[in-house]
C-alpha cells in the first residue's frame, strides 16, 4: 500500500512507543485520528467456563499504537490530541473501522470516539 506507507520519522516521539516494543508501523493516522489495538478478553468466565470465539462479545478495551498530529481549528491553530501511543482506552462498541496493517487486526478511529482513558 505505498499510500499507506511512510512510517514516523525517527525523531518523533508517536513512533517511541512502537519502536520500544519492537515494532515498526508503517502507518501514520491524520488529524484527530488513533490506531487502536483491542485488548483481547478472558476466555474463561470467574467459575471456569470457557467462552467459544463464537459466543464472545469483541472487547471495548484497546491499547493506543499511534497518534494523529491533531485537528486544526477555524482560524488554522492546531489542537494536539490528548491521548498518547501506549495509553489503555475505553471505546464505544462500534466505534472505528477495523483494518489490518502489518498483519495485524487494528481499529482506526478518532479521538472523539475515545470515552476514557484507563489509570
């Protein structure tokens, strides 16, 4: 996907986050978007039933992978986001697209879909 690609120059700190765990994104999200990496669910209930793949609701829990610069305001200022690469999020259940980049099944939304971040 060459318009897809382009990845984070090394000096930018969206990229840390990735490049500390080893991974490199090839992927840049614009303006007030996020890359989304849900954070999957027990597969096991409290008294030790095990969930079928079929029978699991997809999880509203995700790690942030990488951030868009931010949105740009009427009179032009940019308005940096308030999440971070690497912050656990809360999200509406369907909020998001789900693409796959790098072999990986990620969700691109943007950061008003975000309710909350996680301590």
């Amino acid at each position: 996907m060459p318009g897809l690609a382009g990845g984070f120059g090394a000096s930018t700190n969206r990229n840390a986050f990735c490049e500390a765990r080893g991974q490199h994104m090839q992927f840049r999200p614009l303006h007030d978007r996020v890359v989304v990496r849900r954070i999957e669910s027990e597969e096991k209930t409290k008294g030790g039933i095990i969930i079928p793949d079929s029978a699991k609701e997809k999880p509203q829990e995700g790690e942030i992978v990488a951030v868009g610069p931010g949105a740009r305001d009427e009179s032009g200022k940019l308005n940096p986001l308030d999440v971070k690469a690497g912050d656990r999020v809360l999200f509406g259940k369907w909020s998001g697209t789900e693409v796959k980049i790098d072999g990986k099944d990620l969700l691109i939304m943007k950061e008003s879909d975000i309710m909350g971040v996680l301590a």
